[in-house]
C-alpha cells in the first residue's frame, strides 16, 4: 500500500503546468509553459515530539499502518531504542492535527512527526532518548532546522494534548542543541519589580517627579528587574504559543519548561523562567 501510494504521488509530481492541464481556469496563461530549472523539495522545518499513549510499540505501529485510524508519523522509537522510519521525510504525515506555532496553522505540512513508546505516564528509557538525539542530531544537520523549532505535540495544541508528559528530558535535549532552555544562574538574579523597588518610608512627597520611574530607564539601568506590566500573554505568544485559551497556553508552557506543580497557577518562578525565555525567541 505505502508503495502503491509513494508512485501515484510521483505521477503528481511528474505532471507539468502546460496550457492544456489549465484550461478550465479562469486565469490568463501564456501560451506555452516554461520550465524552471532552478528548484528542489520542499523540506522540513520542524521537529513535534511525542509520546504514543499506547501499550507497545507493536499497538503504535499497527494503529499507524490502519487506513481508518487517520493517523500516522514519520518515526516510532521503541523502549530498547529501535527506529521504525513510517514516512519519508518528504511527505506530509498526519501527527499535529488542529494546532498552531506562531502564525504557523499546518504544522503537519512544514514538520517530522516522533512518536516515542510511553503510555503517557512512564519514564522514558535511556536507550530511547539515546536514539532520539542520534535522530534529531541527523535531522538538523540534513535539513537545517533551528534550535527553537524542536517543540512538542503539547506546545502547538495546548487544549488537546499533553505529550510528550512531564518525564520528557527537555533540558538535556536542550543541551545537545535541540530547543531552547533558561539558566538557571540568571533566573535567580531576576528579580520582580515589587520586590525590588521597596517604598522609601523616609519619603514626605510621593507626589515629586523625582520618585517617578521611567519605564525605558529602568530597562536600561535595571535589566534583571521584571517590570510590573510584564504581559504574560504577549511573552507566551513570541515563544510561539496559541493563546486564545491562555490557560491551555500556561499550562503548556509549564509542561514543557517547569515540569512540576502543573496544575498549580503561575508563581514567581515560572514568571521569570518565562521573561527569562520570551527574550530568547525575540
């Protein structure tokens, strides 16, 4: 079937844009085609991580090979580290569904899909993340992707999905160069504007222009305060995140970046982790 498949695209590939195959178009073609020849395929641009929510890998690879399950991904990676490549690389598979990244609204269209073997709750094995990162490490360098675009099935569909779960090694993949990570060292020099600007109890006159902060000053002058009118949404937004349910959007960021207390509201911790990285993906 996968072959059968693979040609009949060729054959759509094959087909060129002549007079004849325009017809019924409104448009006014010239009166011949002319071939290009400059031009290559259409590749990759980013990496949505996953894990499959199944029992075994043999139950994710079975669902992915059923016409009516609608659902498909371009590697599985089992619990002893083996890589089952489903799809060349080349084509669309179907593993984001309904999401979106920044004003991207067809991740499926401009990505690979990684399925890892976790039933959504379990550790991941050392041997699979081993083989991810042999993975990710020749999918980078083959097509080029950058750091910040190695995210997961959560981040572009914060109100449906919650994988891969809060045992997925994000920092360590970070460190070998596959999304972006804080340190830990600067976020404990940030401070919150309430906590750092304490009232005066010696001042007499509120009201003097000489106890008036300017915002773009402070910035300047005191680049490790975050200021009060720090807009969560906005930062949220600049990483990436759909925020027409900004709730969704929170509780994907916590997921990815904070990992724990995730069902609790934001605190000053995961605030300034997030002022920390919204200035990393400016």
């Amino acid at each position: 079937m996968y072959k059968k498949q693979a040609k009949a695209y060729s054959k759509e590939l094959q087909q060129l844009p002549t007079p004849e195959n325009q017809k019924e178009s409104a448009l006014d073609y010239g009166d011949y085609w002319v071939g290009t020849t400059n031009f290559n395929l259409r590749k990759p641009n980013y990496v949505i991580i996953h894990h499959t929510a199944q029992d075994s890998v043999r139950q994710t690879l079975n669902t992915f090979t059923l016409p009516k399950t609608q659902v498909s991904s371009h590697y599985v990676i089992s619990k002893n580290g083996e890589i089952y490549h489903m799809l060349n690389d080349y084509y669309r598979a179907w593993h984001g569904g309904v999401g979106k990244w920044g004003n991207n609204t067809d991740l499926n269209s401009s990505s690979l899909g990684i399925e890892i073997d976790n039933n959504g709750k379990e550790e991941f094995t050392e041997v699979q993340i081993l083989s991810l990162i042999e993975l990710l490490k020749e999918i980078k360098e083959k097509y080029n992707i950058p750091a910040e675009n190695f995210i997961g099935h959560s981040d572009i569909a914060p109100a449906r999905k919650v994988d891969p779960n809060a045992n997925f090694p994000w920092e360590h993949l970070a460190q070998e160069g596959f999304g972006l990570w804080y340190d830990e060292s600067e976020i404990e020099k940030l401070k919150l504007e309430a906590e750092f600007f304490k009232p005066n109890p010696l001042i007499i006159d509120l009201n003097s222009r000489l106890n008036t902060r300017i915002p773009f000053i402070d910035k300047l002058v005191f680049p490790e305060v975050i200021p009060a009118g720090f807009n969560v949404e906005k930062a949220l937004r600049i990483i990436g995140y759909n925020t027409s349910d900004l709730q969704a959007a929170k509780a994907a960021f916590k997921l990815h970046f904070i990992q724990e207390n995730l069902n609790q509201p934001f605190n000053s911790y995961d605030l300034k982790v997030l002022y920390h990285l919204h200035k990393k993906y400016l």
